[in-house]
C-alpha cells in the first residue's frame, strides 16, 4: 500500500501533504510578519529567531536550523508537547503558589533579569514581562524550580523500552532481545536513598551547587 499509495497508506500521505502546507504556510506568514515589524510572542517567533542567531555562526548541523526543523517542532508541539507542557506547567505553578519562599526567589530573579535587560529599576505596574529564550538561559532559581517539578510529578510519570540486542546494564545484568525495561521516572524521583530524606519536600535548592550553579548532573542534598 505504501509502494502505490493506497489505503491507509494512501490517505497518510494525502493527509501529511495537507498538513505539511498549513504549517509552511503558517511559518511563512510568521516570518513576514517579523519583518513588517509586529511584535509576537509565541513559541515559533522564539524559535525562528533562535535560527538567526544560528545562521550567524558556524553551526554543526545547519540542517535543524531551517523550515523543517521549525515544521517538525511544531508538529511535535501539536502532537504530544503540548500535553506534556501543559501537566508540567500545572504542577510547577502549583508547588509555587504552595511555596510563598520559593515564589518569592523566583520573582526576585525576574526583576534582576528585567532591571539589567531595560537599564532601570524594575517597576511593579510594568506589563507584559517578556523574555527571549536567551535572556531566560541564566535564570539558575526558575530552573532549578521547574527540575523539582518535574522531579515530583514528571508528565510522564513511566516509561517503557524493548531491547532489541542483547546488552549488560551498568549494574551488571544481563538483558536479551525481546525483554521489556519498565521506567518508572515517578518513583526514582521520590526515592530517599537518592534525594534525601526530604524527597517528598519540594526544594529547588537541590539543584544548586555551593557555587549557585545549576547541578543537573550530580544531585546535591
């Protein structure tokens, strides 16, 4: 069916053709619109210039900085991103309005962020705030927040893999092909023997070293 484009095969190609000319189009007009001057402040605009930044250096791969990285990034979006941002989000904004300390860090970063991007002291009535993807990279507190999140109710609470060759995992077991790996992220976020006995405590702290650095490799208890 996928040889002559019939069947189900058929109508999957029709429908990826149809679906692959909306989201070209829709980058199309994004970029015009960026060049007339309209001020956005979506996903895609972040993205697209992102691939400006990149085309100005020496990329690796300068294929993932043109229209089909941007078409497969919002498809991924549409697909399942948007499911996964969304439950993550709800639980980060939930442990912050339940953490008034750690709200209040956050908000503190922000400000400092907002003060040195306009050159001025932060005012309180001053709105919308918005930040470039670059400018939030520093931002060691908000991320170190969204990791504990994430370590407490990770949108994807398991996962599952098929081995397919036969391998050893680095406790020394042995794995042949066929046999099903079951991944439970929920649960190794909330062993003690890993995080501490306050593993159920939401604490971003934990993701910074003595040096205020994001740890994202070792966790500091």
């Amino acid at each position: 069916m996928r040889l002559f484009g019939i069947g189900r095969e058929g109508e999957m190609r029709k429908a990826i053709k149809m679906l692959n000319a909306h989201i070209y189009n829709y980058i199309s007009q994004k970029r015009i619109n960026m060049i007339n001057g309209e001020k956005t402040f979506d996903l895609l605009s972040s993205y697209i210039n992102s691939t400006k930044e990149h085309k100005k250096t020496t990329a690796p791969w300068p294929h993932k900085y043109n229209d089909k990285f941007l078409r497969d990034s919002m498809l991924s979006l549409f697909l399942a991103g948007k499911d996964s941002i969304g439950s993550g989000l709800v639980w980060f904004f939930w442990f912050v309005s339940k953490t008034p300390s750690v709200e209040k860090k956050i908000l503190e970063e922000l400000k400092v962020l907002i003060s040195t991007k306009t050159g001025k002291l932060f005012e309180h009535n001053e709105w919308p705030w918005v930040f470039d993807s670059d400018d939030i990279k520093g931002l060691v507190y908000l991320h170190a927040a969204i990791c504990e999140s994430l370590r407490l109710y990770p949108p994807v609470p398991h996962n599952s893999k098929t081995v397919l060759n036969e391998a050893v995992l680095p406790d020394g077991s042995l794995i042949k092909p066929g046999m099903q790996i079951l991944i439970s992220f929920y649960s190794v976020g909330r062993m003690p023997w890993i995080w501490g006995e306050d593993c159920l405590e939401f604490r971003p702290e934990r993701w910074i070293d003595e040096d205020g650095k994001l740890n994202l490799h070792e966790n500091v208890l």
